[in-house]
C-alpha cells in the first residue's frame, strides 16, 4: 500500500487560503466533500477539530497531518494541501505547517490507519521529497514525487 496511491488531482490544494489550523482542516475537508464520500461531513470536520484538540497533528518541519478515525467515511481518504505563508498547528518545533495532509479512516481500519500514517511520516523525512512538495507547480507533480520517495 502506498500513499501516493489515496491522492489523486481532484484531492490536492497547492495554494490553500486558510490562516488557522481550523479553516486549514474545513478547507481540505471541502476536497473530500467533492467525493461525496463522507455520509456525514459535519461530523467528520467535527471529529477531526476534536483529535486535535487532544494532542496537536502538526507533527514538526512544517508538515502536520490532522486527521480523524470515524464512522463518516467507508474508505481510507487522504487530501493534501500547501499553504505557502503557513498554518499554525502549534507544531513541537514552533514552525508553521506548510505540508498538511488531512485523512479520513474508518474506524473498523486501524491496522491501515496505522500502516499510512507510519508509512506517510516515513517518507515525509525525506529531503528530496520536501522539496519537491513545496516546489510542485501541478497536482501531477506533487503525486509524481511522493511516487519517486515511495519507490
């Protein structure tokens, strides 16, 4: 299983418009609504805020990943977006998140759950792919390099 298998164009933002963490999750919430996949996307966006009211998803060197297990979704869903000036997610080294991606796990999934956003963190340490996230000019980019670092 890879992550670069979850996203697809319709499911990229590359010039997200939101200045707080809440409006990042409802702005990427919205790629998913699209999908007509979520039965319930206030409850979803409501779950989501939720988790990271208990421990933040802004995971260090501008990446967070917020995220929620719910009864919402049938499928595991995975959105991305980047915001260019930054997002607070009161990440543990201070920095804005620049790289957010939002997931959406069916509560029965855990063991998924816990294979993508181990396998998602994995390639996220990866210099090359960084770059490559914060210099993509298209949505097949982004896809493309997350594939390259996944290989």
């Amino acid at each position: 299983m890879k992550v670069a298998d979850f996203l697809q164009g319709q499911l990229i933002c590359l010039d997200m418009k939101a200045i707080s963490k809440e409006e990042a999750i409802e702005e990427l919430g919205e790629y998913l609504r699209k999908t007509n996949k979520v039965k319930d996307y206030k409850r979803f966006i409501r779950e989501v805020k939720e988790r990271e009211e208990l421990v933040t998803t802004g995971i260090g060197n501008e990446i967070a990943i917020p995220h929620a297990r719910t009864d919402t979704v049938d499928d595991f869903m995975l959105v991305f977006g980047r915001s260019l000036k930054g997002i607070d997610f009161e990440a543990f080294d201070n920095k804005p998140a620049k790289l957010i991606f939002l997931m959406a796990i069916p509560k029965r999934e855990i063991d998924e759950y816990l294979i993508v956003l181990a396998r998602l963190t994995k390639v996220l340490k990866q210099e090359p792919l960084l770059r490559g996230l914060f210099s993509a000019a298209t949505c097949e980019e982004a896809v493309g390099y997350l594939k390259e670092a996944e290989k």
